[in-house]
C-alpha cells in the first residue's frame, strides 16, 4: 500500500472513531510494520461499525445518535437501512 493511501485511511480512521475537534498523532494510525494484524476494513465497515456502537451507547435512541453523530434523523434512518442495523 502507499504512503498516501496508508496516510488518506488513517485520517479516516481518526474521524470515524474520535468525537474530538483537535486531534493529535496519537489519534492516527501508521505503523505499517505488521500488515496482517490490521484488519482490512472498508471505510462503509467502520461507519457500520460505528453506528452500531453510537446506538449501543444511547441505548437505542435515534434522536440522541444522530446528534452524537453530528447528522439528521433521516441520515440515520438511511444509513441504518443501507446496512441494515
């Protein structure tokens, strides 16, 4: 994989998986030197995953999860269809 490719999935990473405003290094992920441990994940897996966990943490409130994940309602209702959670 290249650097940019490694560098472009990091920054998604660091957005999907941190509520900060600021992020420092620690938030990314680089290390490159044991490929197999990585799991490769789409970016479509992360936000399913994501959600899931969002939902789980507001004990299924949708209005509560849409706001933790800065989006509407109806942007939860799709994508909660889209991956059928």
């Amino acid at each position: 994989m290249g650097n940019i490719q490694v560098v472009e999935q990091s920054i998604e990473r660091a957005m999907l998986l941190n509520n900060s405003i600021q992020w420092t290094i620690d938030h990314f992920l680089f290390d490159e030197s044991d490929p197999v441990s990585l799991p490769s994940l789409t970016l479509e897996d992360i936000e399913k995953q994501f959600i899931r966990t969002v939902l789980t943490e507001k004990k299924g409130n949708l209005t509560l999860a849409a706001q933790q994940l800065h989006i509407t309602r109806q942007t939860l209702y799709n994508k909660l269809k889209k991956y059928n959670l």
